[in-house]
C-alpha cells in the first residue's frame, strides 16, 4: 500500500514539472541577460551583396536609349547622290529679296531650272546663252571632319552675265538650302574649300566692294566684315551702312568737285570709316569736313589706316581653291519661256 502511494505521488510531481515547461513563461533566475555582440563582418558582407542585388535591379529596369536622329538617317555623302540623281529633294530656307529660288522644295531639276529662270536667258532674238551645272564638296575649317557641305554651282559661260552659287547642307536626314548669291558681270566670288570666301567688285566709277565671309557647318554664311573703297558722292553709302533706310534728303551735299575718298568697314555691327582723301580747295573742304562731323554724329567711328588694316585682316590661303565636278551643261536661247 505505501509502495501505490509513493508512485502516485511521484507521477504527480512529474505532471506539475511537465505543466510547468510548457507555461512559455522562464523562471527568474535572478542574472541579467544581455544581448549578443553582432557580427559586424557578417553585416557588411551582407550589406554588400544587398547593394549588388539592388544594382543588378536597376541595370535590368532601365531601357536601353534610343538612337539619335541622325544615327537613323541615311550618311550625309548617300543623300547629297541622291540629290543629284534626282531621287531627293532640298528644302530651300534661305531667301534672297531679289533673287530666286523663293523658299520650298525642289528637286535638283526644279532648283536647277528655277536658278536658271531667274539669271535670265540673253539678249536678243538668235542669242543662247550656256550654263555649267556643277558641285562640289567641302568641309569648312568651322566643322569638323565629316561635316561636308555640298555645293552646287550655276557657271554662265558668258562672263556678261550672272553666275549662281548655292551652299545645301545635311540636317537630320533632310537636304536644306541655307545660303545662296549671284556673282558676275564686274563681281567676283572667290570660295576656298576650308569655308572662305572673299567677294566684291566695282559698284560703278565711285565704289569698290570687298567681303570677308565664312562657310559654317550648316551650310549657312556667316559675315566677318564688309568693306568698301568711296568716292566723293557715292561716300552716301555710308549713311546707308549705318541705316538702310536713312533719309536721302538728310545726307549732307558735297560739291562737284569734291576730291573726299573714303575707306569704310562695317563689323561687329560697328560701322568705321578712314578718310584717305581731302579735297584741295578750302572750301570744299569744309563741305567734307562737316560731312565727315555728320556721320560721327550718327555713331561712325573715324579711325586711322592702320586699325582699317586690323579690322580687314583674314587668313585666306588662295592655294585651298575648289575642285568642281561637272553635272551638265544646259544651253538657253532667248526665245525660250524662262
């Protein structure tokens, strides 16, 4: 009996042990507990491989750019054949106020014809006159390798006639015309085939004319300075330089025998003048004089001749002259409807 007892006692105290265990709650043993130290090694190596996985992400999310424009069109030398082969057209941006071709597009038989119309067809019933289409590319020192320009070249065989010169560059896949001129007929129009161009001429017993210009990438002009040698009446055109719509009747009156000569040079938007020239005569003297006092008082700026030789100082080299390709040559009697 006392042995049934004793093991029923004992099976109890171990149900209360086993009750106790699975309360989730620990017994206080009176010792504090601190945390464990971290392993900091273990945390930047896994900090490190986060940061790999996050850029891995971010190069797999972002698109791939698209090409550039003009890495999607065609080369520029492929659309400059083309134009002449008649299969592309050119937009011409560029406008003359006096001479054509207006603003549009043209395809090459369209500009060639609408140039041609407008230098005219000859004088006279049986008279025919020839035209020499040709081009040429060059690449201007303002550019860089690769950025040619085609030019194309209206020559009138005739040298009492005009000639027509035209700068088309590439944009984008498109041909744009963006600067054209005449020249010809006691005019000149030297172009070098790193982009200068120096062009003048006589504009009558009174007047010589010189400009120093520069090709850009794009096929347009840009304008460095413009001179002009003057003689007594025709030095009015100074007052144009300073306003192109000056007042004829304001422009102060030089005598018949006024002997005044001047050097002007319009640059920077500046507009200088030289007087290389007084006449003898005291009296019309002082006509030049208060000539000279009247375009001061406009803002011209009188200087000496050498800051004229400073001003008209260029670098053209005569030796970089252009090689032409020849197109056709097309013959244009009189009679014809241009």
């Amino acid at each position: 009996m006392k042995k049934k007892i004793l093991m029923l006692f004992l099976s109890l105290s171990l149900s209360l042990s086993m009750l106790a265990g699975c309360s989730g709650k620990p017994e206080d043993s009176g010792e504090i507990l601190t945390p464990a130290e971290p392993d900091e090694d273990a945390e930047e190596e896994e900090i490190a491989e986060t940061e790999v996985d996050i850029e891995e992400q971010v190069i797999e999310e972002v698109p791939e750019e698209e090409p550039a424009e003009e890495e999607n069109a065609m080369p520029r030398s492929d659309a400059y054949d083309m134009f002449i082969a008649g299969e592309m057209d050119v937009e011409v941006v560029y406008e003359e106020e006096y001479t054509g071709p207006k603003q549009g597009t043209y395809s090459y038989e369209e500009l060639r014809d609408a140039v041609i119309e407008e230098l005219g067809a000859g004088w006279g019933d049986d008279l025919e006159v020839k035209y020499d289409v040709k081009y040429a590319l060059m690449t201007p020192d303002s550019g860089q390798e690769g950025d040619d320009i085609l030019v194309m070249y209206v020559e009138c065989q005739d040298p009492s006639f005009y000639s027509w010169i035209g700068f088309i560059g590439y944009n984008g896949g498109k041909l744009e015309l963006n600067y054209y001129t005449q020249f010809g007929y006691r005019s000149y129009f030297d172009l070098y085939y790193n982009g200068d161009i120096l062009s003048g001429g006589s504009g009558g017993a009174g007047a010589h004319y010189q400009d120093y210009r520069i090709v850009k990438p794009d096929a347009t002009v840009e304008t460095v300075y413009s001179s002009a040698y003057l003689y007594a009446g025709w030095c009015s055109d100074v007052f144009y330089a300073v306003d192109p719509e000056y007042d004829y009747s304001s422009i102060p009156e030089l005598d018949g025998s006024s002997e005044l000569e001047i050097t002007e040079v319009c640059k920077d938007g500046q507009v200088y003048i030289c007087v290389e020239k007084w006449s003898g005569a005291k009296a019309v003297k002082e006509q030049e004089e208060a000539y000279v006092k009247a375009l001061e008082d406009l803002g011209v700026i009188v200087v000496e001749d050498a800051d004229i030789e400073k001003l008209t100082a260029n670098t053209v080299d005569e030796s970089k002259t252009m090689t032409w390709n020849d197109i056709e040559t097309v013959t244009v009697e009189a009679s014809e409807d241009f």
